[in-house]
C-alpha cells in the first residue's frame, strides 16, 4: 500500500517537473517568437535601415557634362575626365601617417587631412578635380583606406573669351552663370547611382562596378556666336576701356536680318577655368544685366516715331534756341549754339532741342506706344539668366519735363541688347526681332533635340520709315558729325554716338563728371550684315560718345567684315567671299534675281532663298512673313504669284 503511495506520488512528482519543463520552453519560444517579430516586422525597416548604413555607400556620379561650341562647332567649353581622391575614414589605422604621405601629392595640408581622416564617417572628400600622374595614382591606390573617382571638370580652351555669357560650373557640375545656367538640365546629362559594400572582415568592397556604370553623357550645345567675332569684340572694347581707364563695357554684334548674337563683349571679364581669383562682379554679363540711361542713341527712335507718324519729314527745320530752351523749371542745353536745323540735321549733330521739340509734336502718349513697340521697358526673352528690364515709366507717371528729356535718353533706362534689337528693327526694314545665343542643343551623336529659328517678334516701323531713317543715319557718320570717328572707308555706316550723363542715386540728379559714352549702328548701310553697340562706362579725360566708342564700333566693324570676306569691288558693287555669319546665308548675287512673271502685288517665289533675302524682299513689298525653319526656302503660303494677304503673315517654310 505504502508503495503504491510511494509510486503515485513519483509520478505526479515527474509530471510537475514535464509541466514545468514545458512551460520553460513555451515561455522561451514565446520569447523567441516576440523577439523575432519585434526585429523583423516592428523594428524591422529600422534596423534594416541601420544595416544599409553600417554595410553600403551610396554616392551619386554625375555624367560627362555636353560640350558648348560656336557657329562653327569651335570648342568653348568641354569637359575633361580628372581624378578626386576619397577617404574610408573607418579603415584607416594611422591618419597621421597616411595624411603625411597624401599631403605633398594632392596638395592639401597634412593637417588638413588629419582631421578628415580621424573622423568617425565612413566617406569622405579629400580633393575633388585633382590632376594626379600615374605614379601618384598608384601610390594613393596602396593606402587602405583611399580611393580615386574619375569626374567630369569643366574646361574652357578660350580662357576670358566669352567667359561672360558662357558663363561657368561648379564642383558638383551644375552651371552656375550664362549658358551653362540657362541650359544646365540639357548639358548636366543625368547622374548615376554607384553602390559599395564592405564584408564581415571590413574590407572594403567601396564602388566594385564603377567600370560598369555609364550615365547618360550631356547634351551639346551650338551657339549663334562667332569665336573670331567675338575676339575682334573683346580685344576692341578692351584696348579703349584700359586707354580710357574706364570702369567696364560692353560691345554687342548682331545679325540684323535673323536676331542672333554673333558677338557679346564684357568688361570686366574673367577666367572661368580660375573662377576663384575674381569677384562676383566680374561674372556679370553687364550687355543684358545693367541697366543705363542711353543718352542720344535714344534719339533714333523718338524720330523713327515722328517719321512713322507723318509728323515731320528729314528735311523739316526746327529752331534749337541758339543752344538754350526753358521748358517749366528746366533749361536745355546743346553743345554747340544751333539756330534752324533740319531733322537730318538735328540727328547729326545730335541736338537736345531740336529733338525735344519734335517729341512736343509727337506727343507723350505716341512716344510712349512707339517705345514699347521697339521693345523697351521690358525683357526680350533672351536665352540667358539675368536680363533686366530696364525702366520706361507710363506718361501718366511723367513730369512737366519727362516728354522733353526722354526724347533724348534722359529720364529712361535701357539694356544693351534692348538697344542693339532696337537697332536691328531699323537695319532690316521694320521688323523686331528676337534675340537669341542658342542655335541648336544635340544629343552625343549629333541628332538635334531643340533648334532656334529667327522669330520676328512684330513689324514697329514701315520699310519707308527705315530707309529714310537709315539714310539720316549715314549722315550721322559723315563729315563734321558726332559719328565721324566711326565711319568706315569703304562702306557706309548708319549710326548715332550718345553721351550719357550717369545718375547720382545716393544725391539725387547726375553723378558729375561720371558719364556712359556709347555708339551704335550697322554697315553696310545699304545692306546691312552687322548692328554692332559700343558702351564705356566712366572713361576718364575724354568722354564723348563719337571719340570714345566711335572708333570701337569702327574696328570691330572693320575687321569683322573682312573676316567675313566682305569689300568693296568697285564703286557702288560689294562682293561677298563667303557665305555670311549663318547657315541661312549665302552671296548676293546669287539670291538678288527676281523671277520674271511675279507682279508688284503678288507674292514673290521665294524658294531657294536665304532667310536674309526672303526678309529682304518682304520688306521692299511692305509685307509681314513668318520664318519656319532655317537654311533654304523650300516652300510658302501663299503660293508664288497668289496677292499678298491683306490681313496675317506669308508663311516660310526653310530647310
């Protein structure tokens, strides 16, 4: 009995310890259990997160950024392949001993480097963009610990030429000025992922498929600038600015005819491959970023205005006061005591009065509409950063003696290439352009992505205003004019010199003795290939517009054209070597025939022309067209012989 005593209360004794047992296991499987859905779905984004961070690099690489080129696909900008050395702080044993072997070779201090390298991250710059020799690479290639990234660095072969509007990039190859601002998403290309891993041990297994990844190269870009322009433009502007030891300048050359800027000189200028050395404001592209009050340049327009109108004629007289005029509170003044001066007159020897009392007959709201109409007082959509829009206030803004003073650029603040497209209305008999630097943007291999047409923005003046306005032109260039100094000896030039006083914003009125000396104008004149805008900003000593800029205008304008082949064959005949600045050119002689058969009224045959001509030939009929397309004219609407549309535009079509 005791035994069975005995022997029940073993088993229940067995079976607590099974239960207890078991229990023991339940509650650590369930701790298990909990533990393992707390790492992995609770925590689990988390601690994965960790791990990536513990385990894997992540470093963007940025493609190989397009090249810029110019009209004629000349280098200005490229990007070379160079070396940035990089750091795994966490794998280095001595930061002291391997800064001290990578100071001499990267050209950073040894200091300098120690400190990044005892650093607790795991990547680290030590140079971008460095230009290492074979044997340094493969020295820094046997520290633990170091590494070498190819990477774009961008280049200009051309040094300070255009450096102004092509503008500049940073380390991180994203433009920071000028074109390469303006079309940084096309030229930047797009950007590559590289991941790197380390094993268990901590070696580094940091960017293994470099050599695998190829991101997608940048765009090209074509720009309407001519290089050898443009160096004529920059050496000019510069020899008078250090002469005249002026504060800066500018000096524009455009094609009338299309709207593209051939050439775009600024100073001060600046090397873009050394941006470092310069100041902010040498990066400036002064042509389209400051504003200035024109001086008599401004003229041009205001008498464009009155001509369009039928308010005077070139021969008209008006009397100039003998050099004095009161209006309210004011007195105006010419340089000279001019009594009775015709209109043309009145243009050439550049008369405030006489120009003032053509804006009393023209009147503030006229003067107002025709201002706006020629572009001024807004941006003309330029593709560059930072054009201002100068200042043109409403007439119900103007004072007793606003009408008088911005009749001759006083009182109205102006950009260079609101000017310079002003002009080119003039030049090409009527028609506002826009302007442009851009030709054409094309992939890797050469297939165009985005083209710029010439666009006429709108008709301001007719054919007959321009050619009468041209004509008191060349006579502002003649002898005994403000503009003599920029008259060439084998072509006519249509221009006008300004002498601009510049305002005292801190005082109040006009800075004294500080002044803007300016010429602009186009040649030839009775064909006109060039509208070129000269400005010197404070020359000291002399500072008249004719002496300062004139004879800038008349060096660019002379060494551009025989650059471009074009003189003089004999009295009256020009003769074109080779074909003009763009693509849509070619000789006159060869697109000068009319066809036969084509009446005065009718629309002529256009195909085969150049954009030059087609224009040309609009203008003589006083006829509006739209230009699509470059090159030749293939095709048109209406068709050769139809009349000409009384209302909307003959359509072009070039290739």
């Amino acid at each position: 009995m005791r035994r069975r005593k005995q022997a029940k209360k073993g088993d229940a004794y067995l079976k607590l310890r099974l239960y207890v047992i078991l229990g023991l296991f339940l509650a650590a499987f369930g701790a298990i259990v909990f533990r393992a859905v707390q790492l992995q779905i609770v925590k689990g984004p988390e601690l994965k997160k960790m791990a990536e961070r513990q385990h894997r690099k992540t470093l963007n690489l940025q493609s190989k950024r397009g090249d810029i080129y110019d009209r004629n696909l000349k280098e200005l900008a490229v990007s070379i392949d160079v070396d940035s050395v990089f750091a795994q702080p966490d794998k280095i044993e001595s930061p002291r001993a391997t800064a001290r072997a990578l100071a001499p070779v990267i050209g950073v201090s040894s200091f300098e480097l120690e400190k990044k390298l005892s650093g607790d991250g795991r990547f680290v710059w030590l140079k971008r963009q460095v230009d290492l020799k074979g044997e340094d690479r493969d020295m820094i290639r046997g520290l633990e610990g170091i590494g070498i990234i190819k990477e774009g660095r961008r280049f200009y072969p051309n040094r300070q030429l255009a450096s102004n509007l092509i503008g500049f990039t940073g380390l991180d190859a994203s433009g920071l000025e000028g074109v390469e601002k303006y079309y940084d998403t096309m030229l930047k290309g797009s950007s590559a992922r590289l991941t790197g891993e380390r094993d268990a041990m901590g070696r580094g297994l940091l960017y293994k498929d470099l050599d695998k990844t190829v991101p997608l190269q940048g765009m090209e870009v074509e720009l309407t600038i001519d290089k050898s322009i443009q160096y004529i433009a920059e050496k000019s502007l510069k020899k008078a600015v250090d002469e005249y030891d002026a504060k800066g300048g500018t000096a524009i050359v455009m094609d009338p005819m299309t709207g593209e800027i051939l050439a775009m000189a600024t100073q001060p200028s600046f090397d873009p491959n050394d941006i470092r050395r310069y100041g902010s404001g040498s990066w400036r592209n002064r042509a389209i970023a400051d504003v200035f009050e024109p001086g008599s340049t401004f003229k041009l327009f205001l008498i464009a205005a009155a001509l369009e109108e039928n308010i005077v004629k070139p021969e008209n007289r008006f009397y100039c006061e003998n050099g004095k005029y009161r209006v309210a509170d004011r007195v105006f003044h010419d340089t000279k005591e001019y009594g009775w001066l015709t209109v043309t007159e009145i243009l050439k020897y550049s008369s405030n009065i006489g120009t003032a009392k053509i804006g009393e007959k023209l009147g503030s709201e006229q003067i107002y509409r025709y201002l706006k109409a020629f572009g001024f007082g807004a941006r003309n959509g330029i593709d560059l950063p930072g054009e201002a829009t100068g200042v043109l206030r409403h007439p119900k803004n103007w004072s007793k003696v606003s009408l008088h003073t911005i009749s001759f650029g006083q009182g109205v603040s102006v950009t260079g290439l609101q000017m310079i497209t002003a002009l080119s209305s003039i030049a090409n008999g009527g028609f506002l352009m826009q302007p442009y630097v851009v030709k054409s943007v094309k992939e890797p291999g050469g297939r165009p992505v985005a083209e710029t047409h010439p666009v006429v923005v709108k008709r301001v003046i007719s054919e007959d205003t321009a050619r009468k306005l041209t004509n008191m032109m060349v006579e502002a260039t003649g002898k005994k004019s403000t503009g003599e100094l920029a008259a060439l000896p084998d072509f006519e030039v249509a221009g006008k010199t300004g002498t601009a006083q510049k305002p005292d914003f801190k005082n109040g009125g006009y800075a004294r003795g500080a002044y803007i000396a300016s010429f602009m104008g186009f040649v030839p004149a009775d064909d006109p290939m060039l509208a070129i805008l000269v400005t010197v900003d404070e020359p000291r000593g002399e500072y008249y517009g004719g002496r300062v800029a004139g004879p800038v205008f008349r060096e660019i304008a002379e060494e551009s054209l025989a650059y471009l082949g074009v003189f003089r064959e004999g009295p009256g005949a020009m003769r074109v070597e080779r074909a003009l600045m763009h693509e849509d050119a070619a000789p006159v002689d060869g697109d000068a025939e009319e066809p036969s058969g084509i009446r005065p009224m009718a629309v002529p045959d256009f195909k085969g022309k150049s954009v030059r001509m087609v224009m040309r030939m609009s203008s003589e009929r006083s006829f509006d067209v739209e230009i699509r397309g470059s090159g030749r004219a293939v095709s048109q609407s209406p068709t050769p012989g139809s009349s000409i549309p009384s209302k909307g535009p003959v359509i072009v079509e070039f290739r």
